[in-house]
C-alpha cells in the first residue's frame, strides 16, 4: 500500500479540512474507530510532508 494516493478536503464552513485514509490502509496499521493518531511533518528528498502514527 505504499504510494497510495488520497485527496485533501478544506472546509470553508468549518475552517478546517481532513485528508481520507482508506480503510485498508487503515486496517494494515491496525488502527481502530478513534483511534488517537501523531502526526509529524518532516522534509524527506526535498518534499515536505506528514508521518502519522498510532499513539
């Protein structure tokens, strides 16, 4: 499952958005309804980006 590919949704109304995790990917990590995820933003390669992990 790595590389794959999701969207980001910003919310005007909320003044927030989400990134979709899809289910499979979700159930490889063992992650759970609510489950409490970290994130971490590093710059790997010369790409920012976002490590998440179960805490």
């Amino acid at each position: 499952m790595n590389g794959e590919i999701t969207k980001y949704y910003k919310y005007d109304s909320s003044g927030s958005g989400s990134v979709t995790i899809p289910i499979a990917l979700a159930k490889a990590l063992n992650w759970e309804h609510q489950d409490e995820i970290g994130i971490i933003i590093d710059v790997k390669n010369d790409k920012k980006g976002l490590f998440l992990f179960k805490k």
